[in-house]
C-alpha cells in the first residue's frame, strides 16, 4: 500500500491503516501465513479513508470464514462478548463460569449488607476459606473503558462490606483479602489501572493484566461464548443464553437445549461439530 489511509476507531479516534495489527490479529487467530497474506492483500485494496475498524474486521472475518469457519470464530471471540448484551446480566453469568472452572462456586445478581447501606453485588464466589465479590462491568460498544469513576465506586462498595460477616457455603467469613474484583469486556483506563492496584481491587479485562487477562483465559480453557457461533441465528443465541448457557463447552454437554428451542436435528448436528471444533482448537 503505497498511499497512507486514514481510519476510524472504535472511540471515534482516527489512526493511519497499520498493516501488521491486522496480520497479528489474524495470526493470534491461527490463520495460516498464506490466508494472513491473501486476506491482508485483499483489504488493503479496498481500503479508503474514512473506512472504520468494525468495517475492517467485518470484510476481515467475512473472508476468514470462507477458508476456515473455526479459525473465524477464534477471530471473532472480542465482538462476541458484546453479543452477550444488549444488557450486563450474561456477562454477569460468563463471570461466575470464570470462577467456576477455577474450582469455585458461584453464584449471581446478589444483595448484601455494608455497615451503612445494602449493595448489589454481580458475582459471589467461594471456595475452601476463600470468598470473592466481583464488580462485572458490561460494555456493548467496542471503544467504551471502564476508567477511574468506576474504581472508585467499585472501592467504596467494597469498604462498606470488608467487615461484615457472610453465609455462603454453609459457612461464616468476611471477604478474603485478595478477593474483590473488577472485571470488564473492555479496557481499562490507565488511572483505572492505577487507583485499583494501589487500592489492591484485583482488575482482569480484554487485555489486562498483561498474562491470564480475558482474552487468555476464553483461549486457554475453551470458554467461548455461544455467540462465536456462526451456524446460530441471532434469537436462538438469544433463547439458549436465556436458559443459562454462556459457553460453547457447556452447550455441548447440553445438546438436548438445541431441540428445545426449536433447531431441528439437521441443524443441531451443523451447531454441535462447530462447537467442538472451537473448543477442540484451543486445546
């Protein structure tokens, strides 16, 4: 490309087309250095100013999809989350699935007592002698960070309930010293960053901390969202999160929920091969 093209950002920001972000992005992927190279030739000659990263990813996955649909849905795991939304409450419920595969029980949308007020808690987990609270923080649009404001109510949360004495698992505690967190789909803000750490709220979002962040953690245990999938349409991904299903590994130990919502067997049989191969990919 010798003409520099200028595009827009999810954040409304606008940066030069940098042909090696969209070549790792695919690597991170799996692709193959021979598809890396013919879909980054294909996009840089279609490129304008003024064209925006979601359309660049769009004709991006578009393409991926038509040489390796499960190397696609590893491509597409970012935008997926937002796809869990429109609304908090199945991020609320991927975040206690976290929890879960670290051997934890976990539980949602609870309410508990501080020293001066009740407060609305998204995820409560325990095991042994641990007990963690989590502030899960939803975001449907790419650019949005979650930035200090948020620290800073997240902590005051946490300081009118560091004392009180919980039930959870049949057995009395406060919450363990490492145990409150601060989790987004997005980023974070580097004062966020900073005000959290020195406050020690633990912080795991899209690409922080720098090793087991969100992305690492969907990639290495297989916890892809059901919205990766692409042999689902959009309102039976809707019905099946609706009844408690956020994981491409926990729909495929419950096929029978495909017939339940109406798919017939031809098409469970397309969902259920798609699954595995997504799953058995990160393996």
């Amino acid at each position: 490309m010798s003409t520099p093209v200028s595009i827009i950002k999810s954040d409304g920001s606008t940066e030069l087309f940098d042909q090696a972000k969209l070549e790792n992005s695919l690597k991170r992927a799996g692709t193959s250095p021979e598809v890396v190279d013919d879909i980054t030739d294909e996009i840089e000659n279609g490129l304008e100013n003024g064209m925006s990263t979601t359309d660049i990813y769009s004709k991006a996955f578009s393409l991926l999809r038509k040489y390796h649909r499960p190397t696609a849905v590893k491509y597409s795991i970012r935008r997926a989350l937002f796809d869990l939304g429109p609304d908090g409450f199945p991020f609320e419920k991927f975040v206690a699935r976290i929890f879960e595969l670290w051997g934890y029980e976990a539980v949602t949308d609870q309410i508990v007592q501080g020293v001066c007020v009740p407060h609305e808690i998204d995820v409560v987990a325990w095991k042994g002698d641990e007990l963690i609270m989590a502030e899960a923080k939803f975001h449907n649009v790419l650019g949005l960070k979650s930035d200090l404001k948020v620290a800073l109510y997240v902590k005051a949360r946490f300081d009118d309930i560091a004392e009180t004495v919980f039930d959870y698992g049949k057995k009395e505690r406060k919450i363990s010293t490492e145990g409150h967190y601060l989790i987004t789909n997005t980023k974070f803000t580097d004062m966020a960053v900073k005000y959290a750490t020195c406050n020690n709220i633990r912080l795991i979002s899209w690409n922080y901390p720098e090793h087991d962040n969100l992305h690492e953690i969907i990639e290495r245990n297989g916890l892809h969202p059901i919205t990766v999938l692409t042999t689902l349409t959009h309102q039976e991904k809707r019905d099946i999160i609706g009844r408690g299903i956020m994981t491409c590994i926990d729909l495929i130990g419950k096929p029978s929920m495909l017939h339940e919502v109406g798919i017939k067997e031809e098409g469970v049989e397309r969902i259920l091969t798609e699954a595995q191969a997504v799953v058995q990919q990160a393996k």
